[in-house]
C-alpha cells in the first residue's frame, strides 16, 4: 500500500513540471467543458503554445491596429485590466481621465471654443460611427416629427469606400443606404455624385478620412462646401459624419492646415480609432459630437444602479477601462510633438516604400506619395490580377499583407495593402522588398512539379 501511495504522489509530483505532465498528451476535449478542473500552469503553457501558431502581429501588415505600446503604457493597462469603464462612481479618476481624453481629441479636431461639446469612449471606431449615425437619425426623425412630416423612409449617402460599419449601420437600423459607386480611377467619394443622391429624408452623408481600401482621403472640404449650399437652398439640416478611422489621429499632426474635421460648418460628428493611430491596443475607439445638441436627449441613458446618477451613450454597457487610460498615457506622453515624429516616421517609410515599389516596374502603387501611411498597390505587366498569389507567397516568411478587390464599380481592380505602422521600419521595408521580388520569382518560375517514381515491383 504505502508503495503504492509513494508511487501515486511521485506521478503527482510530476505535475508540476511543465512539459512532463499528463495534461501534454491528454485530448482536452475543447469543444465541451471538462469535468475536471486543470492545473493554472498547465493550461497557460497549453493556451500559449497553440496561440504561437497565430500569425506574428508585428508582421500583420494588413492591420491598422497598434501591436507595440511603451513598457510603462503597457503595465499602466496591465494594472487597470480589473475596471470597468461604466463603474465612474466606483471609479471617478478613469471617468475623470475618459472626459480629459474626450476634451483632448475634441480640441485636436478644432470643435468650436464656445461650443460645449459631446463625445464618449467606443470599444472601436465602428460602435463609434453606429452611434454617431443613430444620432443623426434620431435628430432628423425629431426635426421631422416636429414639422408634420413622414419618417418612413430615412437614408445615408455614402461612397463605395466606406468600411463595411457603413452597411451595418444601414441593415442594423432600417436605414436605406445610398452609395455613390466608385469608377475604374476613383477610389474616393465623387461630391456631385453624393450631392445628387442627398434629399430631405438624408440622415447624414459620410466621408472616410485614411479608407480602409487605399488608405486615401475623400475630399471632405468640397463635400462641406455643397452640403451647406444644398442645405441652405433647401432648408435642410443633412449633417456631415466623419469617419476618421485612421486618420483621425495622423491629419492634425502631418498636415494641420488641411480642414476636414469641426472647422467644416456641416460636420457634426466624427469617430477616431484610439487603436489604430491613436496608437493604443484594441479596444478602444472615440466618437465625438460638434455640439451637445447633435446628440438628442433621447438616446442618452441615466442609470442610478451603481451608486450615482450616470449618463451612458454606448451600445455595450460594460467595457474595460484600461485602454482608455493607454490613451490618456499616450497624449500626456507623447503629446503633438511626440505624435508628429512617429507620423512623420510612418509617412516617410510608407512614401520610401511607395516609390520603391512604383521604380520596380513591375508593381504599381494606388499613389507614388501617399498622404497616410498606408500604401496599396497592385501588379502591373505580365502578372497583373495575381496578387492573391503574391500575398501567400508573402505569407511563407511571415508577412501578412491581405489583397481584396474594390468595391463596385471598381471591382476588377484586386490591391495589396501594407500599413506603415510605427513598429514597420525602414529595414523591415527593405526585407519585404527583397521577399516581393523572391515571390515574383515563383510566379515566373513555378516550382516544378516533382514527377511521381513509377511504381515499384
Ligand atoms: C475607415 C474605417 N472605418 C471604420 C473601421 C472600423 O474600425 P474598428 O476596427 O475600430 O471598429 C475601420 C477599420 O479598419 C476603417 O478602416
């Protein structure tokens, strides 16, 4: 017996070794939960070891979202991972900090001095542009139920290049979406397009500031200038919604003199990424009103159940806190000269590698000097339309650079994107460049395929 037991504790002791336990070679049955419970250690080297098959977020050229923060920003997070960005009451100072951020990004985006402004943190930009969007819809259903006038049938004009959010929005919310299609040449908004499609049952027209396809900017300065001339003609009140995504956070720092934000009298409301530009792990978004009165009373919540009167604009009630204040750390540290050189740095290797690309011949960037970091290009000669191929080639070093087509009507053109984050440096350009070349190689020089040995007898 006592044999036994010893033997029993040995094979128990092995436990705590991490690769000589039973749980390694055990089929966990992860599709249904497990009767037993499993050692922390265990399950963390478990969990860890699979996640290493993801792809290398650092090489994720596809994603606009930030995968490197500063040590201090990063342990910030780790200690407010616990709080719940709707407990303000509990937590006052992260409420406190969210309202600091909200005035910072508002004062970025040149909202009127005397104007009081309104705006809320998002989990991402696309909570962001559905609350935005619902309160230009609930605003023109107010301003029409007020006159009398029919709410059956509200809509959104839009161009081709809008993130799919746009659509969301649209089908979430029994809303007709007008969409100005883009051309063969065009990959922006066409305004007199938009300005034709614009009625009094038009909610709000959108503009895309950095689009998630190429990475350029619709024109939303002569977009401002027709919707006013429309409105005023008319009577109307159709609202502009900016979706600054992406460039929200890239605009005030490369080129401040350029005006798409509150400068531009119809342009009532816009969303940022924090996560993207903003330079904070996902998830964290911003949507900020020109005016308090752009956000109807009638959407704003006030909750009393955690201990004080509070006021929420949000779809999900709950949502953690910590990026927020990876936010607030990243405008107090950085500030506009901090955010400059790392866009500045962005822009310089997304331009270097534009050129590169356009003086290879054998590619052909959407734009030789991109105005944001992001740069789309397709293949010219020989090889045009097979970028699906050059992305899994791409994929055999590590780099993950996606190829899609357009949108109608310029679907026949398929791209490859590669965003310059600031983590993308000149070297790893060089190194992509070097890989581009070895998978145009392939394509020239398809491996041939291994000829079958005759069967042995
Ligand atoms: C232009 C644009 N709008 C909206 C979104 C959605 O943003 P999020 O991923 O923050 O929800 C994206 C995402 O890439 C985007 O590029």
């Amino acid at each position: 017996m006592l044999t036994r037991k010893r033997h029993s504790q040995t094979r128990d002791d092995s436990l705590s070794t991490t690769y000589g336990n039973r749980f390694f070679t055990k089929d966990l049955k992860t599709f249904r939960m497990g009767e037993e419970s499993l050692p922390p250690a265990s399950v963390y080297q478990i969990i860890h070891d699979e996640l290493e098959l993801d792809g290398n977020p650092s090489l994720n050229l596809a994603s606009f979202v930030t995968t490197w923060m500063e040590p201090e920003a990063e342990c910030l997070i780790r200690e407010n991972l616990r709080k719940n960005l709707v407990d303000q009451n509990e937590y006052p100072r992260t409420g406190e900090i969210q309202h600091r951020v909200i005035h910072m990004l508002a004062d970025l985006f040149h909202a009127p001095e005397d104007g009081d402004i309104a705006g809320t943190s998002t989990i991402g930009s696309s909570e962001a542009i559905l609350l935005g969007l619902l309160a230009h819809k609930k605003r023109w259903q107010n301003r029409r139920r007020k006159a009398g006038k029919s709410t059956d049938r509200p809509n959104l004009v839009v161009g081709g290049e809008v993130h799919v959010v746009w659509d969301k929005f649209a089908r979430y919310f029994d809303v007709e979406m007008r969409t100005v299609p883009l051309s063969p040449r065009r990959f922006t908004l066409d305004v007199d397009e938009a300005i034709r499609r614009v009625d009094e049952n038009t909610i709000a027209v959108g503009a895309v500031v950095g689009t998630t396809f190429t990475g350029q900017i619709d024109p939303v300065e002569e977009l401002n200038e027709a919707i006013e001339k429309r409105n005023k003609e008319q009577g109307w009140d159709v609202p502009i919604h900016v979706d600054g995504a992406s460039g929200g956070m890239i605009l005030p720092f490369l080129e401040p003199g350029r005006k798409w934000d509150f400068r531009l009298s119809a342009v009532r409301s816009i969303n940022v990424s924090g996560h993207k530009f903003g330079l904070v792990y996902p998830g964290v978004g911003w949507l900020l009103f020109r005016n308090r009165a752009d956000l109807p009373d009638d959407l704003v919540f006030r909750v009393n159940y955690l201990g004080a009167e509070e006021e929420t604009y949000t779809l999900n009630f709950s949502s953690n806190a910590a990026f927020v204040i990876g936010q607030y750390y990243n405008l107090l540290r950085l500030g506009k000269k901090g955010y400059r050189s790392v866009m500045e740095n962005c822009r310089t290797n997304a331009r270097f590698f534009a050129g590169k690309l356009s003086a290879h011949g054998r590619f052909e960037p959407v734009d030789e000097k991109p105005a944001l970091p992001i740069v789309a290009f397709r293949l010219r000669g020989k090889h045009a339309g097979r970028e699906n191929e050059i992305a899994s080639e791409l994929r055999k070093y590590g780099w993950i650079v996606p190829a899609y087509t357009l949108p109608p009507d310029a679907e026949k053109t398929t791209l490859l994107r590669v965003v310059v984050r600031e983590n993308v440096s000149r070297q790893m350009l060089d190194d992509l460049l070097g890989h581009l070349d070895r998978s145009l190689e392939v394509l020239e020089n398809p491996p041939a395929r291994k000829k079958a040995h005759p069967p042995l007898c």
